[in-house]
C-alpha cells in the first residue's frame, strides 16, 4: 500500500511520456505533411522553373553580354526567391518530422503532375518549322 502511489504516479509519467513521444513521432509529422503537402509542391516546381530560367539566362549573359541579356539575368535571380521560400518549408517540415523520403516522394510527385501541363504548353507555344 505504501508504495501503491508512486506506482500510479510511475504510470501517469510513463503514460503522458508515451502520449508525448505519439505526438511528436507519429502525429505532428502526419499533420505537417498534409498542412503543408500542397504548397511544398508548389514550390519544388516553381524552384525548378526558376532554376532553369537563371541558367538559361546565365549562359545567355556569358554567349552575348547585351543590355536585355544582363536585365533577364537580374530578372531570374530575383525569381529565385521561389527556392529560398522553397528551402525554408522543407527546412520547416523537417523539424516538424516529416522524413527527406517523404519530402523526396512529394517533390517527385509535382513534377510528375506539372509535368503534362508543361508538355502541353510547350506544344502550343513553340514554334514550328
């Protein structure tokens, strides 16, 4: 009998411990992955865009240093800002214990589902020889 309230208060701490870990483990990083899935995909597609436009337009400065080619260059690297919003969610969404894999797996799928929308606005706007 002496013992038997601290054996109950052992069990409340052990309870409240596992509950605790629950939540942090299983729950948090559940609930971040689907509050912030969406808007993660955004961005990885909107970097990968921006990414590619700087590059163009970098190798465009260094082939032709013309006045429009060092604008387009400026206009891209201010378009990069869509990859530090990008890092800065991923960064987010990692302390909040969603895994690089599943982070990997929704940046995957972006591309995939973007990837339609791009072939076919690329089929009505390039130029046809």
């Amino acid at each position: 009998m002496k013992y038997e309230k601290y054996l109950i208060a052992l069990n409340v701490v052990a309870s409240v411990a596992c509950i605790s870990l629950a939540i942090k483990y299983v729950a948090l990083p559940f609930a971040a992955a689907n509050i912030y899935k969406e808007q993660y995909k955004e961005l990885v597609f909107g970097c990968d865009n921006v990414m590619r436009d700087h590059l163009i337009a970098k190798n465009k400065v260094i082939n032709d240093k013309t006045e429009d080619s060092i604008k387009r260059l400026k206009a891209a690297e201010v378009g990069l800002m869509t990859c530090d919003d990008y890092d800065r969610l991923r960064k987010k969404m990692i302390d909040l214990g969603v895994s690089e894999g599943k982070l990997s797996m929704f940046g995957l799928e972006a591309i995939e589902e973007k990837a339609e929308d791009v072939r076919t606005f690329v089929r009505t706007h390039e130029f046809k020889y």
